[in-house]
C-alpha cells in the first residue's frame, strides 16, 4: 500500500520536525486530516503546545482544536511515524557563513527512527545540492537503510510568511519533488491534502532547492536597488516614496520598497546561495552587492538622524532617541536578526541615550539577544523619534503626539515613510 493510503487511513503517522514558526502551522494542517508527531527538541515549547499555545505567538488556541496530534521530544514516539517532515532553521553565522547544525542534529534524529518504506522531506531553506550531499548519507548512515531503495526522499521549501494571515500553508501553491518518479508523487499527494492551492512538481530536489533560494535572493536585490536609491535622492532632497508612487503608474514597474532587510529568510538565505556559488569559483557579484547595502542600512539610518541632531544645533552626546519597533518586520514578535539592533547600536557609539519601545517583542529576549531591553512607555524630550517599524499600532499617529515626546526642534525619522505628508512642523525624514 502506497503511504499516501496510509496516512489517509490513519495507518501510519505523519511527523513535524521543529516546531517553530514553519513547522507548527505545517503540522497542525495535517492534523485535522492525518495522524500526526510533532517533535521539537525545547521541553518547555512542547509544554506550552500541549496547552494549546503557539510558543512563537503567531497561532490563536483554537487552531489547535480537533487536531489528532502528540506533542513530543522523545525519539521512541518520534519513530511511530513513517513520513516525516523536517522544517528547522537554517541560520548564518557571525562570517555570514551556512550553519546547518539545526539541519544535521534534526536528520540525526530522523536517521535513528528512520525505518525501512518511510519517507523523509524537508522544507528548511538550503543551498541546492544539500539535501542529496548533506542529509541523505546521515539518513542511510545512522539507519543503514538505502535511500531510493528502502526509504524515499523529498523537499518542498516552505513559503510561510510571519504576521500573513492570508497567504498560509494551504493558500500557497506548494513546490515538491523527490529522488525519484515513485517519491515526487507520493509526496505531492500528501502535501495536496492540505494545500488547496495545489502543487507545482519540480524535476528534481535541487531544482526545488534552488526555487526557493531565489525567490528570497530576488527580493533582497531588488530592495537593495531601493536602499541604494534612497540614499541617492536624500542627497538629491527628494522623497523615495514620492519617486516610486510616480514610477509605480508604469503597468510593468516593480514594487519594492526602501527599508531594513532582516529576519531569519531575505536577510540570511542569500548568504547560502553566495556560500555555493563560491565554492563552485564563482563570485556572486550583484547578489554581494545587495547584501553589503542591505547589511549597511542600518547603521545609514542611523548616521543620517545624527547629522539632522547636529544641523538642529544640538548636542549629540546624551541627546536621547527613541526608537518605536523592534523586531524584523511589522506584525510579529519575531526579532531574529533584526536590523532595529544595527540602528540602536551606531547611535549608542556617539553617546546617545536611545530609548525602545515595542508592543509585540519581549525585553527579556532583546537584553538576551541584543544587550538591551524595552520601556514600558515612552518619555519626553527626545531629540529624535525613529519609528524602525511599521507596527498597526503606529500606523495613526498624530504630529502632536511626536510633538509631545519630541525638545525643541523636534526629528522624525520615518522608516517606512507612513507618515508622508502628515508631519509639517517638526523635521521630517524618510529612506
């Protein structure tokens, strides 16, 4: 029996491997239509989603109503599944480097319980080539099985989108493939039991690799264009925004947008791609380049609101800014990687006082992560209000209110631009 049957009838188990913010809403799809093992190897987030609560914050309790699913950190329970599904993060290192330590302890885990007719697929985002030249000799090592014979292998990359309540698991057109003809259609099979967008079947795995780093790959050059830009009209005294709204009448202009590129995919994923291509002899030039004006943002920001304190005559030492939105994007509490960090730091080296709020990320995980925390709510007498994030919750703000926290001559740098066209009395600034 094909292990589509299977699973459809409840003859074999389906698992999740990493339970983050991938791998949950993924797991609790299947859920309502298979059996399913969530594994994750964090005791205490196991805890929490045995409770009903999403530890990432991303998934109301009642997603986890009518779901038949185990929670678990325990191998012996892991191995009761047959198809399993590994969606771990693939981070970068301090050089920018690949780090697949996530990747490799989540297939050693897999090769243990790994039995002879299961099926291993992977959704974390790679370098093409990985899944056959990293994973699968784990796979067969640790469980002595052959893959192609004894086991199947597959990917389909995840396209999940933090804080996007409209494009999920199952409205996204999902990407599969497999070792061979036999494994490319079982798994599309599974994946179309809860993806009504349906599937798109690549030729092979790391064509399927590959799709998936590009489209993260596209994006970042593209938003690098857009920084760079940015920062030719303010020498110019033109508002970007202004600029792209015109440009943007033009039926076949691209909509991309100046701002900070962070987060744990458009900020790291391009890394791995630049790691191969390097490794094959060649130097990724525009890729390269994009990721040097992306990873620069932050500190430009930064230096352009200390040039507008100096104009404004004021003193930059133990002037004080506040920064309104912390984490990578708007929306989320997710502050992986988040380039808010880069702007607080170069203030900080000119002595400024810079103060932080944010009404979805933790302060205890920033002073952990970054060395500094939030204030519950915002002071006065800033010389300067940075909103770094587009949060809902910023979205209405009046002059009067950046009038309220703001000295004399008071600076507002608006990120995004949300506030283009509404702040006249106080310095206005935009990427």
């Amino acid at each position: 029996m094909e292990i589509y049957d299977q699973l459809l009838k409840k003859e074999a188990k389906l698992s999740l491997v990493g339970l983050g913010y991938v791998g949950l809403p993924i797991a609790l799809a299947f859920a309502r239509k298979i059996s399913v093992v969530g594994f994750d190897i964090n005791a205490s987030r196991i805890e929490l989603m045995k409770k009903g609560i999403d530890p990432s914050d991303e998934l109301q309790s009642d997603a986890f109503k009518d779901t038949d699913i185990v929670f678990t950190n325990d191998l012996d329970i892991l191995k009761q599944a047959s198809f399993h599904i590994v969606a771990v993060p693939t981070p970068i290192d301090k050089h920018n480097l690949p780090d697949l330590t996530p990747l490799l302890s989540a297939t050693r885990s897999v090769g243990k319980v790994l039995k002879k007719g299961d099926y291993v697929v992977y959704e974390s985002t790679v370098y093409p080539g990985t899944t056959d030249e990293e994973c699968r000799s784990i796979l067969e090592e640790l469980s002595g099985l052959k893959c192609g014979v004894d086991f199947k292998l597959g990917y389909s990359p995840e396209r999940i989108n933090p804080g996007d309540k409209e494009h999920t698991i199952t409205s996204i057109t999902k990407i599969v493939s497999g070792c061979d003809a036999e494994a490319l259609e079982q798994v599309a099979k599974v994946y179309q039991l809860v993806v009504k967008a349906g599937v798109y079947k690549a030729s092979s795995i790391k064509v399927a690799e590959a799709a998936k780093i590009i489209e993260n790959t596209q994006r970042d050059v593209n938003i690098a264009l857009m920084n760079e830009l940015s920062m030719i009209f303010n020498k110019m005294n033109i508002n970007t925004y202004e600029v792209l709204e015109a440009a943007g009448t033009k039926w076949n202009f691209l909509k991309f947008f100046p701002g900070l590129v962070g987060g744990h995919c458009i900020g790291v994923d391009p890394y791995y791609l630049t790691f191969k291509a390097a490794e094959l002899g060649h130097a990724a030039q525009v890729i390269n380049s994009g990721r040097a004006v992306n990873d620069s943002m932050g500190k430009y920001i930064a230096t352009e609101v200390v040039k507008k304190i100096i104009k404004a005559g004021k003193n930059v030492l133990n002037s004080k800014v506040l920064v309104l939105g912390t984490t990578f994007k708007e929306n989320v509490s997710d502050i992986r990687n988040s380039k808010v960090a880069d702007v607080v730091n170069e203030l900080k080296s000119y002595g400024i006082v810079v103060e932080i709020i944010d009404p979805y990320a933790s302060s205890e995980e920033l002073e952990k992560e970054y060395g500094f925390g939030l204030l519950e709510k915002p002071g006065s007498g800033y010389a300067a209000v940075i909103v770094a994030v587009a949060h809902r919750e910023y979205s209405d703000l009046s002059e009067s209110y950046f009038q309220s926290l703001s000295d004399v001559n008071g600076i507002v740098m608006d990120v995004k631009g949300i506030y283009r066209n509404k702040i006249k009395n106080l310095t206005y600034m935009s990427l």
